[in-house]
C-alpha cells in the first residue's frame, strides 16, 4: 500500500478488487446463498439474484465507491459532506454492520466446531442426520462463537490483517477448486440431477415478492452493499484506478462463488434427502455437506481442508465486519483504537450470546416468531439494508443528482454501463425497493 500524507490508498486495481472482494466473499457466498435459494425455489431465486445483482447490485456498488472515493470519508462522514441533509445516513447504515457481526461470528463458531471435529478425526459423527441439532440446542456453541470472536478481535486489535490477507490470497483460490470439486462429484450422485434442474430452471409458479425480497436481502449482504462498507474502500481508491471495470470483476467474483456454492450444496439434499432439507434454513450447508463427505473414505481430510477454507473466508470478513465497528465508535468517541477494539468484543458477546443460544436454552424467546439469530438476519437485510439503499438511490438520483458519480467514475477511464446506471438509480431501484418492502411489512401483519 502506498501512503499519501493524507490517506492511505490501494496500489492498484488489482489490490482494490482483491481487497473488496476479500470483504464480499465469505459465509454470506457459502453459507447463506444456498440455504436461501433451497428454501425459496431453486432456480427462479437464482434468476431474480442474478438480475438484480447485474442492475441494483451493479449501480450501488459504482454509487458506494464513487461516493467515498469522491469525498475521501468513511460512511459516517460521507454522506454529510454530500448534503448535509442526508447526515443521519451515516449513522444509520452504521447500525447494520453493528448487528450483523455479532451473529456473523456464531456462524464463524459453528464453521470452527466443524473443523475442530474433522481435525481430531471424528467426522463420521458429523454425518449423523441429528449432529447438527444436537449441537445447536446445546450450548456449545457459545463457546465457538467466544473463540471465534477472539481471534478476530485479537487480528484487529494487533492489526495482523495484512499477514491474515496474504495467506488468503491462496486460500480463496483452493476454496475455488476445493468447491469446484466437490460441486462435480456431487453431480454424480444418484438423484443429484433432480436437484441440478431444482437450482437451474426458473420455475414461476414459485415466484413471489418474498422471494425477490430475499434475493436482495442476499445482493446486499453478499456484496457488503447498504452499509456503508464500499464507501469506506472507494475512499482508499486511487482516482486513476477504473472503477466501473473494478465493480464488474468484484460482482463477478462474489457472484461465481455463490453460484458454486448453490452448485455443491443443492444437488446434495436431492441426493442424500430427495429434498426433504430444503427448507433447512441457516443449517443447510452443516446438515448437507457432512454427507457429502460421509460417503468419500477420505472423509475427515476433505472435511478439514472444506472447513478450514470456509473458516479463512468468514474470517476475511468478520474481520472487515469488526474494523468497520471499530472505526464507528472510535470515530463518534474519540475514544483510543485499543478501547474501541474492547468495547466491539464487549457488544459482540452481548448480542451474539443472544443468537449462540437461540436455538438452545434461549428457545423459548421468541421475536415476531423467529429465533434471535434469524431475526437479527431479517432486520438488517430485509429491513435496514433496503431502507439505506433507498435513501441512497434518492441522495444520488435527485439530490447530488447521477452525474457527480459518473464524472467521478470518468475520471478512471469510460464508464461502461453509463445508461443503465442512471435508470437503475433513479428510476428502478427507488420503486421495487419500496414496493417490495410495503408489501413484505403487509405480509408479515396478515
Ligand atoms: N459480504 C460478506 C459475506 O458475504 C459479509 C460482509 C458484509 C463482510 C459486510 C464484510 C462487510 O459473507
């Protein structure tokens, strides 16, 4: 990284889409996207995904980081500098990353007990239909989450990223292969290509507005969109770096992994369930692919490598998820970075305890019907996420109007995609958001 008296900045593009990346890759790809395009039917989730990631996901990718490369502030600021109006956007999309990383890390925890089992040798016992909700409803998952949460605050804390993002410059491209080849020997199984046709073929009749609901939700998370976080990384974008070009790969990148990820784990509930899992939810990947590994005879050393890949992946970004809390309250406390650093662990235990033990002894309290973990899910990206990136559609569309971004964005080259931004950001993306979020909130008062 080169400095600048001012403000640090990536070398190149190159350094910028690796790093992006590194913060969009991660459970969000592996874990989430799968279980959601089970549950809301296969294919026609994967289309609506897929187009809204080319238009919405495209258009508030180039307005986040054209935002903070422009006004060279982190998310809190940014908006407020822009027009003074939209100031409280900072600390309202700072409130996402705030309640998702908690939860974040009980997952973390959970890819950490996996590999712990396949490490000493054990994953026979994983393979087991009920090993997944045996462990959930104890409470052993608080212990998991507690080393999880460690380690990344312990990374932030020593500022080790630099060494953590090396070693996953290697890592993600074996997570690519490893995937891949667990994708084609799922494939073969009996009964797979029932599940292939499930994640591939659109079927319509499945189509409701939850699921488009979803598969933004999903857009925004994946591609760490609407809170705040792409501002952050334009701000330490070089001017001469091509940014429309850099969001393409970025989304491409994101994108494949998701679709791998759906690739190796679909066919697998075909396979091992005839579909009976698909409706699993956030245990999915846990209960499916254990299974996958069950039937090979080299079971626990496919189950260490998987796991441990996935655990680099959601450390990546657990710990950009962390550093963006730490910086918040740093930034609205003056506080020291080393006591920011204890106060994020401190808020991470308190709300992640609430979801490392909703399934377990916490499963009597329940929010508008859901456990903790998964209404903290549905807050932020049901809820939060499409509101931020309303807001933000209307700042850039009418208020500092599309042209200050594409002139940002010209100013590292053409601007593939000019038109369609515009569009997106004026016109599309304001009115689904909205229509799709009235009518989720009337949904869920029938
Ligand atoms: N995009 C990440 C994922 O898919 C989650 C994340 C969001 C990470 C925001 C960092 C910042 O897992």
């Amino acid at each position: 990284m080169e400095q600048t008296p001012k403000r640090s900045s990536f070398s190149g593009k190159l350094g910028f889409v690796l790093a992006a990346a590194g913060s969009a890759v991660g459970l969000g790809n592996i874990w989430r996207f799968p279980y959601l395009a089970a549950k809301y039917g296969g294919g026609i989730f994967l289309l609506c995904y897929l187009i809204l990631a080319v238009t919405f996901g495209f258009a508030l990718m180039v307005a986040e980081i054209a935002i903070g490369r422009k006004t060279r502030q982190s998310a809190i600021k940014a908006y407020g500098v822009l027009d003074k109006r939209f100031r409280f956007l900072g600390p309202l999309c700072s409130v996402v990353p705030i309640i998702i990383t908690p939860y974040y890390c009980v997952i973390g925890g959970w890819v950490l007990k996996y590999l712990s089992v396949y490490v000493t040798g054990n994953g026979a016992a994983v393979s087991d239909g009920n090993f997944f909700t045996k462990f959930i409803s104890s409470s052993s998952p608080m212990v998991w989450f507690i080393i999880f949460v460690v380690i990344t605050v312990v990374i932030v804390m020593t500022g080790v990223e630099k060494g953590i993002e090396k070693v996953s410059k290697f890592m993600m491209p074996l997570l690519v292969l490893l995937s891949l080849g667990i994708a084609i020997y799922c494939l073969t199984l009996p009964g797979a290509m029932d599940g292939v046709i499930y994640y591939l073929k659109p079927d319509f009749s499945k189509f409701s507005i939850t699921t488009v609901l979803a598969a933004m939700g999903q857009l925004f998370y994946s591609m760490s969109l609407a809170m705040g976080i792409m501002i952050t990384y334009g701000s330490y974008m070089k001017k001469d770096t091509s940014l429309s070009s850099a969001v393409h790969q970025i989304e491409i990148f994101d994108t494949g992994i998701a679709f791998l990820a759906g690739l190796m784990i679909i066919p697998a509930v075909f396979s091992f369930t005839g579909g009976a899992d698909i409706n699993a939810g956030p245990g999915l990947m846990f209960m499916t692919l254990p299974k996958v590994f069950g039937s090979i005879t080299i079971t626990n050393i496919i189950g260490t490598l998987f796991f441990l890949l996935v655990f680099f992946a959601a450390l990546t970004s657990s710990i950009s998820l962390t550093e963006t809390v730490v910086s918040i309250i740093c930034d609205k406390t003056g506080m020291k970075r080393i006591s920011g650093c204890i106060i994020t662990a401190v808020i991470l235990l308190a709300l992640g305890t609430l979801s490392a033990l909703g399934y377990g002894v916490l499963s009597q309290i329940q929010i508008i019907g859901m456990a903790f973990l998964d209404f903290f899910d549905f807050v932020s990206n049901s809820v939060l996420m499409p509101i931020v990136a309303f807001i933000t559609c209307i700042l850039v569309g009418y208020v500092i109007k599309p042209k200050v971004i594409i002139d940002e964005a010209e100013e590292s080259g053409p601007f593939k995609g000019k038109k369609l931004f515009v569009i997106v950001i004026k016109y599309v993306a304001p009115i689904c958001i909205i229509a799709i979020l009235i009518s989720s909130i009337l949904n869920s008062l029938h």
